[in-house]
C-alpha cells in the first residue's frame, strides 16, 4: 500500500470490486484566536467587533478591518456556544396572521432588520388566524428558548397575550392591540385615518357612505367601525350603513359587500376595512352592474403593492408598516436587556393616498 493511500478490495460473487481514495488532509477550521492574530489584537476586541450589539465599543476602522480578515479566513462566532456560556438564546418570536397578506413583509423586514442588528434571530409562524395555531406556534417558539414574542395576531381578549402575561414572557403587540391596559404596542392611529378617508370622501360631496368592516374581535376591525360611525354621526349622516366580515380577505369583502348592495341601492361610497376587503367591494360592485368610481367610490386601506396599478387605482391609507416592525423590535430588546419596564403604547401616523377609485385622477 502506498503511502497516502488506502486500497480496499471485496470479493463476491460478481467478481472483485476494488476501490481507491487518497486521504486528505481537512484544514483546520479558523478561530476567533487565528482572526485575533492577523489583526494584531486581542481575541475579546474580536468577539465585540463581530457582536452587532457590543461592536460600536471598538472605532469602526478596527471593527471593518476585523469584520474583513474573519471573512477572508471563513470564520464566524459560534452563536450556540455563546448563547450556551451567557444561558441565552438571542431569538424572539414573530406570529403572524396571514403571510400571504401583503400587510406583513414590510412589517416582518422592519423587525428582522432591528433584531439583526442587535444581534437577534428571527423565528416567524404563520398562524392563518387561528387560534389553535398561535397557541402551537408559541409552545414550539417557548421550546426554543425565545427571549420575547412579537404578536401581530392579537384579538381584543387574546388567550396569547394573556399565556405571555402569565409565562413572563417578553411580548409587543404590533398593527393590534388588545382591551387590557399595560401592554406594549405599536399601532396605527385609526382615528386619523378614518377621519382622512371621510373628510375625503364628503369633500367630494359623497353622503351615502357604507363602510365594511374587518372583524370586530380585533382592535383595526372595530376601532375602524367605531371611528366610522362616531364620525358620521358628528356630521348628521347615516351611520348605519354598515357590514362586518370575519377576516380580513377578498372573498370576505365581496360577500359582505353583496348584502350591501342588496339593502341599499344608493350608496355612493364604501369604504373597506382593508385593501383585500376593497378589492372584493370592487368585484361585488362590478357583479352588481356598478362601475367605480362613478356610481360608486371606493377607499381601502393598508396601501398594499400593486393598488396602483390596477384599474381603477384604489385610493387607500398607507401605514409606515417597516418603521411599526422596526419599533415594536427596539421596544421589546429594551423589555429583555432590562433597559424599560413602563409599557408603551404608540400610535403611528398614517396617511391618505388618493388614486382614482374616489374618481380623482393621479397627478
């Protein structure tokens, strides 16, 4: 046998089968130490460096000039060992209703963003607006060792929130928000917003306004619906034209917006609970012999992609969707790393962007 090679031979029935391999030396895998050396400091200025949340110690020349020699060795921080030796795992949790509603990718990005860079992972579950699977989901993200949950989930009496509260389990609520005080939430301010959509709409001397509501277990469903009714009854219109769906989709908004339309021929306006509610307004609207905007106009809400480009375009009241994300994140690190104690509720500004489903023409 030659040296560096292994021969190996198996007698059968079929003969010989003989195989040859040459042994291979595996190369040593880097250390934080090899970095350390190439660098010419210590090994502790390089655990920092490449820690998102300890590397603004070290001047950011230091920091690249690291970051650059880790990369060009291959080497990266063993995240379990660490997280073994401080008894952390650096993970949070996202549920999430409906992953295929654009609402959520925005909102997602905007947490994953704020949690990488303070050096935190990201486990997300799709819910599909069930109960059952929330609970699931936050077992499963509990037996991982999260270190907080983001909820964008969350009814007016969640069975989550309330096994979070229990458990002491860091939570922020994000889009939602729940009837109990003292719980942390980064929210839309639905008042604004209804009140920009009808402002809107009378402007445009629209009087016969019908509203579709999300489902009034969550706070957008029913904070949008009481919006609605306080305002119109403040300006001495009919308040009652109203339908509710049980989940924020298109099937939903169209069947809601059918018995609309059955009940009231001279509605000019619906505004919709959602963007996926509106487009299922449009197709009732169309079904039922109606063109919009001229017989009917037509606001949603959410701004999600694409609105823009159909036709028509709908007009709809965008949210900052990756800045909610974003802060719901930096609230809950500051609950886990002990820098807040006080909940918070925030409300961020919408916005309406008229398109031509209220029969304005785009500039």
């Amino acid at each position: 046998m030659t040296d560096g090679h292994v021969h190996s031979a198996l007698n059968n029935s079929n003969g010989l089968l003989s195989i040859d391999c040459m042994s291979r030396k595996i190369p040593k895998k880097p250390t934080i130490r090899d970095v350390a050396e190439h660098v010419g400091v210590h090994h502790s200025t390089v655990s920092r460096a490449l820690n998102p949340s300890k590397h603004t110690k070290i001047s950011p020349e230091v920091v690249k000039k690291i970051q650059k020699t880790a990369d060009k060795l291959g080497y990266y921080p063993n995240i379990l060992a660490s997280s073994l030796k401080q008894n952390r795992s650096f993970a949070i949790g996202v549920l999430i209703p409906n992953l295929m509603n654009s609402v959520f990718p925005p909102i997602i990005r905007g947490i994953q963003d704020a949690a990488e860079a303070a050096g935190f992972t990201v486990m997300i579950a799709n819910t599909d607006d069930e109960e059952e699977k929330e609970q699931l989901a936050l077992r499963a993200m509990q037996s991982r060792s999260i270190e907080g949950i983001i909820i964008a989930t969350a009814r007016l009496n969640d069975p989550v929130v309330a096994e979070c509260i229990r458990l002491h389990v860091p939570f922020v609520l994000v889009n939602r928000s729940v009837e109990q005080d003292g719980v942390n939430a980064v929210i839309v301010d639905e008042d604004f917003a209804m009140r920009s959509t009808l402002d809107h709409l009378i402007e445009l001397k629209h009087r016969r306004i019908a509203h579709v509501t999300g489902p009034l277990d969550t706070s957008t469903g029913l904070d949008r619906s009481n919006f609605f009714i306080n305002y119109m009854k403040l300006h001495n219109l009919n308040s009652g034209l109203v339908e509710t769906t049980e989940k924020f989709t298109t099937n939903d908004g169209y069947e809601a917006c059918k018995k609309l339309l059955a009940k009231y021929d001279d509605i000019t306006a619906v505004v919709a609970g959602s963007d996926l509610i509106a487009l299922g307004c449009l197709d009732a609207i169309k079904e039922a012999g109606l063109s919009v905007p001229e017989d009917i106009a037509v606001v949603g809400n959410n701004d999600i992609p694409m609105l823009e480009r159909m036709n028509p375009s709908l007009t709809t009241i965008s949210i900052p969707k990756y800045e909610m994300g974003a802060q719901a994140t930096k609230i809950l690190l500051d609950i886990i790393n002990n820098a807040s104690s006080d909940s918070v509720v925030i409300k961020m500004r919408p916005k309406l962007v008229v398109r031509n489903s209220t029969g304005v023409n785009q500039s």
